[in-house]
C-alpha cells in the first residue's frame, strides 16, 4: 500500500538523479573556435558572432574564442587595433554570452588601459558579465635566427595576475599562449585555484607549433590531472603564420579532439569527474616530496 508506493516514488526519484547527475553536475559540452582573422576588425567580430551562435546551436555551453581574434596579431598592429575594456570587442562578448546564456572566454585582443598595451583575454558568465580578466602575464619574445623573431614587449605591457574563474561545473583557470610554457603557472590554476579545465588561447606559430604544441598540452593536462583546451586562430596566407590545430586534452593526456589549420570549430563533452578518477587512480597530488622539493638557491659567487 502506503508503503509500497512510498519505496517506488524514492527509487524513481533515485533513477532520475542517477541518470541526471552526470550532466548537470560536472558534464558540459565546451567549444574552441578557431577563427579566420583579417585586417577588418568588424567582419572580425561578426564572424565571431557568426561562430558562436553555430557552436550554441551544436550545443556548446562553454566557448572559447582563439587568441588575438579581433586584430592581426603583430607589434605593428596592436596600437591602433587595441581598445579599452568598454570598447565594441567586449561590448560584442558580453551581449553573446547573455544573449545564449554560455560562459565565453573572449580568446584575447589587444587591450588599452591609460598609455599601456596588454594581451587580455576577458571571460563572461552566462549573465554578459565579466567573471574574470587575463593579462598575458609572460610576453612572447623568441628568437630562432633564419625562422622567427618576435618581440611583443616592444609594445605590450606584461599583467601579474594568475586567473581563474568559478562555472557551475567548477573552476576554470586562464593564460594565453607563451603562459603555456611556464609549467609553474599551471600548477598553481590546479593546485591552488582547484582548476579542472585550463584554456589557453594560444597562436603558436610553424616553427615551434609542429615540435610544442601537442606535447606541451598534453604535459599540462597529465601532470595536474586536468583538462586543457588551446585555442588558435586559423592559418593566413601571409603575415604571421600560426600553426591552428586547436585541440582539447583530457586528464590522461588523450587527445579529445582537434583540427587542423583552416577555420573550423573544436568539439568535446567534458566530465571533470574524470579529474578526480584520475587523481584517486594515479594520486601524484598526495605523493608530492615537499620536504625534499625546495627552490635552488642561488648559486655561490
């Protein structure tokens, strides 16, 4: 009777918690754009906007827009292409996050803030507001004689902050492109801001591209047990030529999904319960030696 019913309406109400769990509580579908970007900073963002109303529309809740996807991305182009933080690029970023009710990480532009340059990567909640902002912290100069030079702090200024932000999903950390290398960076958005998704917008180019891009991913990804998603912009046929191949890597370093160099649109269903698989199955973050870890000294003159 009474009972009985009783017993089937919790089991039921089990069934629907245990069927529903995985995707309201840790499961989104996240998209990487990798955008085709001109020297025509309006068909720049409508193109974005374009872009991202595809991705919603293929179900993505968290995008993510490649680095520099509004401007060319040279020296010679980031002081009359860059723009303050009310300017039409975040302006056009906020309204699409409200407008499809997604997190978006704007990929970056080149920022204006008093007389100072940065490479900023603003991202918004699905309300159009702004829930956190990267300056790229470490500025991209190389110098590989016969292949590349490029100096960025000629013109743009570094930021000093390591960023991150909440999702109902969980916490998500920032850095853009050359951030990449830094392996301590990362490991600060996993150990101390609790990250499961890093996004790196990011345009390396085809000379370190093919030799870094891949294995430097999949190093971020296994050493602290997370996601991590590179966004590129598309290749161009002259000026400077990024390698594209956007890619989204999980926990264990498996690949998820990746592209090559035209525009195009990445794809992954992400599980951050998969984070806390891994660090039970391989626990690395219990296992850390800190009495025997210490920063070298400096060296005796």
């Amino acid at each position: 009777g009474m009972f009985q019913s009783s017993r089937i309406q919790q089991f039921r109400i089990g069934c629907i918690l245990a069927l529903s769990r995985p995707y309201s509580m840790s499961s989104f579908k996240f998209a990487a754009i990798q955008t085709k970007v001109s020297a025509d900073k309006q068909s720049n963002l409508n193109n974005a906007k374009n872009l991202i109303q595809q991705a919603v529309s293929n179900g993505a809740q968290i995008v993510s827009l490649c680095e520099c996807f509004n401007s060319p991305y040279s020296t010679e182009s980031f002081p009359s292409y860059c723009e303050p933080e009310d300017g039409p690029s975040v302006q056009m970023l906020s309204q699409e996050a409200k407008k499809h009710n997604i997190y978006l990480i704007g990929g970056s532009i080149p920022e204006k803030d008093g007389d100072k340059i940065y490479n900023t990567s603003f991202a918004f909640d699905p309300s159009g507001k702004i829930v956190a902002k990267h300056r790229k912290v470490h500025l991209f100069d190389i110098n590989i004689p016969g292949k590349i030079i490029f100096q960025e702090s000629k013109i743009l200024s570094p930021g000093n902050q390591i960023t991150s932000f909440k999702t109902k999903w969980g916490n998500i950390g920032l850095g853009i492109c050359y951030d990449l290398r830094f392996s301590d960076y990362s490991t600060i958005l996993a150990r101390e801001k609790d990250c499961k998704l890093l996004c790196f917008p990011g345009a390396f180019n085809t000379v370190t591209g093919p030799l870094h891009w891949e294995l430097l991913l999949r190093a971020r990804a296994v050493d602290n047990q997370l996601f991590v998603a590179a966004v590129s912009p598309a290749r161009n046929e002259e000026g400077y030529l990024a390698w594209g191949h956007s890619t989204i890597v999980d926990p264990w370093g498996k690949i998820l999904s990746t592209t090559e160099h035209e525009q195009a649109i990445v794809y992954a269903d992400i599980n951050f319960d998969d984070c806390d698989v891994m660090r039970a199955q391989i626990p690395t973050s219990q296992q850390r030696r800190l009495d025997i870890y210490e920063e070298p000294k400096e060296k005796q003159k």
